[in-house]
C-alpha cells in the first residue's frame, strides 16, 4: 500500500515539474504552426529547433510515466496515463485563466 501512495505522490510532483519544462516546447510549437502560413511553408532553421525539442520532450514524459506507472499499485495502473497527460497540461492550462482572473486578458 506504501508503495502505490509514494508512486501517485512522486507522479503528481514529477508531472506538474514536467509541465512547467514544457511550457517552451509548447511556446515554440505555437509560434512554429503560426507562421506556417505567413511563411509560404514550414521554414527550415524553426523546423531543425522545433521538431527534435517536441519530440525530445514527448519521449522524457514517456520515460518518466513508464517508470513511474511501475510504482502505481496494478489496480489504478491504468489511470496513471490520464492523470499524468492533466497534470502535465495543467500549467498550460492555467497561463489564460490566470490572465482572465487578472484582467489582462
């Protein structure tokens, strides 16, 4: 029982430390799709920069979910995947509630 408590503790740290780090892939990605259509196609120096730090990043949440799901007891094992992808989306998430709350928005 110890064991499960620890790996839903550790994946709730892990992925909302996670989701901080993937704020910038997500900002680059953004600003990449963006300027898909200004620029006549994908341009290739943000394509070399863009491309292999998503998936960089995609394969470290990966990583690290696949280990820490170990942890999880077998019986909730399989909410881990779903837990993990809301709390790593929830610093993005927050970035435009926070400017609606602040009236900057």
């Amino acid at each position: 029982m110890g064991a499960g408590r620890c790996g839903w503790q550790m994946t709730v740290v892990a992925n909302l430390c996670l989701g901080v780090i993937g704020l910038f892939p997500c900002f680059l990605l953004s600003v990449y799709v963006s300027h898909l259509g200004v620029a006549g196609g994908a341009p290739s120096g943000w394509t070399l920069v863009v491309v292999p730090l998503t998936v960089g990043f995609g394969a470290l949440w990966f990583l690290v979910n696949r280990g820490l799901r170990k942890l999880t007891t077998p019986a909730h094992a399989r909410h881990h995947w779903w837990l993990a992808l809301l709390l790593t989306s929830a610093p993005a998430l927050s970035l435009p509630v926070g400017a609606l709350v602040s009236g900057s928005f």
